[in-house]
C-alpha cells in the first residue's frame, strides 16, 4: 500500500523535518490550487493526495506533541 508506505516514512522523520514536510505539501497544495484555477491542472487525484499527506503530518505532530509532554 501506497499510503502505509508514506505513513511509515513520516513517522520517522523528527518534529523539524515534520515541520519542514507540512511547508513544502502547502506549497504543492497552494500550487495545484492555482493550476487547477487555470487550467492546467492534469492529474486532478493529486489535490486529493495532498491534502490528505497534510493530515497525515499535523496528526503526527499532534502525536508526538502529546508523547512528549506525557513523558515530561
């Protein structure tokens, strides 16, 4: 599966690279938006896609936010 593949990548990556993963998927997010307001949009799923790797990331943050305050 493709989405438990990029769901174990994610899981690895430290609160930082999350961070840094969250700004880059609102780029390509914002990207797609404007393409799709022009046009020019081709591969329509990849909205779909995105926005939901966005979900991914901040309910990984989220996780690892709470782990760390439970053990502090």
């Amino acid at each position: 599966m493709k989405s438990s593949q990029r769901l174990s990548d994610l899981r690895a990556l430290s609160p930082d690279q999350l961070s840094d993963e969250l700004v880059n998927l609102k780029k390509e997010q914002f990207n797609l938006r404007f393409q799709g307001a022009t046009g020019q949009l081709e591969n329509v799923a990849r909205v779909r896609e995105v926005r939901r790797d966005i979900a991914r990331v901040r309910t990984l943050q989220r996780q690892k936010t709470l782990a760390s305050s439970a053990q502090g």
